[in-house]
C-alpha cells in the first residue's frame, strides 16, 4: 500500500500546486491514500470551507492541522463535517479530533496529528499524550504528523516511537530537510517542506519579515502570490504497519523533470 503526505500546504499558492500536480502522482505512483497538512492554506493562516473542499476534490483524504487550526471562524463546522484533524495533545475540552481512521477500497490508515512543545502553542506533553493517541488507532498503518518548531524536538519523538508506527513526518517549519530515512521499520523526516511560493520567507512575501527583523516589531504577513512554485510530497510503501520504501517528489513550477529523494534504509 502507497501513501502520499504533503507538508505544509501555503496560501492560493500551495492549492494550485496541489491541483495542478496531485492526480498525476497519484495516478503515477498509484497512491491509496494521500495525507496533507493545510492549516496554512487559506492566505497563509487557518483553512477555510471552500478551500478545504478544493483540496479533497484535488485528491487529498485526510487533513491535519497545528498552531492554526482554529484561524478560521469555520474551522470548528469543518471539523465536524469532513476528516479534518487538529493536534491530539490540545487541552481538554478543545473541539475537534485528533486522530482519523480511513477505510478505502479495503485498505485502512490511522493518522494521528500532534503539536510540538518548544516555542509553540501551550498545550500538553506530545510524547505522553501520543500513548492515549495509539490506542485511537483502528489500522496498523500509522502515520504522524508532527508540527513542531525544533528538529530537534521532531527528531526525539522520531527515537521515542521508532519500531512502533509506520511514518512520523514533521511539519510547521516550511523549509524541507534532507534526513528521509526508514529506521526499524519507520519512515521519518524532520520536515516535508511547503507546498506554494518557493521565493521570498517559507511562503510569505518577504518585505513583511524582513522588516520584523530589522524593527523587533510585528507586521502582516502575506503569501508570496508572484513567485516560483513548489510541490513537495513524500510518497511511503507499507506492509503490514511497517514502512518499506519511501521518497521524497519535489517539483519547481512546470519542470518537466521531478526532483526524486530516496529515503536512507538502516
């Protein structure tokens, strides 16, 4: 069984990226099923209805989410309604649902999202609430979504549950790493990378940011809608709950040629 996930999916950017693309690699790597974070996908910051349902004609069964889960006034009916998940570890009484199982075509996945502790949201301890989390899991293939600022933190989480659940991709950074590996069995990466505006700061205009860092003080960012494209999915094999083969697809505006990372076997 084939599972796509794609990183962070950035403004009207990241959506064309992934309607323009997503078919074709699902149709050419024959995926059963495809994960994707888009808690950026509406301008940069939350999701809004009519996008998440551009997003799941584009071919996108699940949707995880993170620090902007909850951006959007819809964002609570979305949960209820259609498999959009938030980060399992937020605090008690907080809408919404964690985990998601998904039966197709008599194949089954169990996506689990949760959110990192160092230098984001409050909420509680990632590696201890992804006990209860497991336990939620209806399928043996298991595939976490990580949103957390600190490779190292990501990297952790990756040890703490290496042998135990097929993939562990991280999130919320923007900005792709090159450590996809399979290790006892698990298929990890510190992160996807977005999906949008490849130029100017992780998908935002950069005048925005710069400024921030020149002055200390906040200003609006917006996403960079005059920019080169990029599309990154990582694409994992699975047999029984274990991760056997995985690689990275990048592609940069209409390059004819797709960009091909294969993941490290230890």
């Amino acid at each position: 069984m084939r599972v796509g996930f794609i990183g962070d999916i950035v403004g009207r950017v990241g959506r064309n990226a992934v309607s323009n693309n997503l078919k074709y690699f699902i149709n050419k790597f024959e995926l059963d099923f495809v994960v994707a974070n888009a808690e950026n996908a509406s301008g940069g910051f939350g999701l809004t209805s009519t996008n998440a349902i551009e997003l799941f004609e584009s071919g996108i069964d699940v949707i995880t989410g993170g620090n902007h889960s909850f951006d959007k006034k819809d964002s609570i009916e979305l949960m209820s309604k259609m498999p959009i998940i938030r980060p399992y570890n937020h605090f008690a009484g907080v809408f919404g649902k964690g985990v998601a199982n998904i039966t197709k075509n008599g194949k089954s996945i169990s996506v689990i999202n949760l959110m990192g502790n160092y230098s984001m949201p409050h909420c509680n301890n990632a590696f201890l609430e992804v006990e209860s989390a497991l336990k939620e899991c209806m399928s043996d293939n298991i595939l976490i979504d990580f949103h957390a600022e600190a490779t190292s933190e990501k990297n952790a989480f990756f040890h703490h549950l290496c042998g135990r659940i097929t993939a562990i991709f991280g999130t919320h950074t923007h900005v792709g790493t090159d450590d996809l590996q399979i290790l006892n069995s698990t298929a990890y990466v510190s992160d996807v990378g977005l999906s949008g505006a490849f130029d100017g700061v992780i998908g935002m205009d950069k005048e925005a940011p710069i400024k921030a860092f020149l002055t200390g003080l906040k200003h609006s960012f917006k996403v960079n809608e005059k920019a080169r494209t990029i599309f990154q999915m990582i694409v994992f094999e699975c047999e029984d709950g274990k991760c056997v083969d995985a690689f990275k697809i990048r592609l940069i505006d209409s390059i004819d040629e797709v960009q091909i990372q294969r993941a490290l076997h230890f």
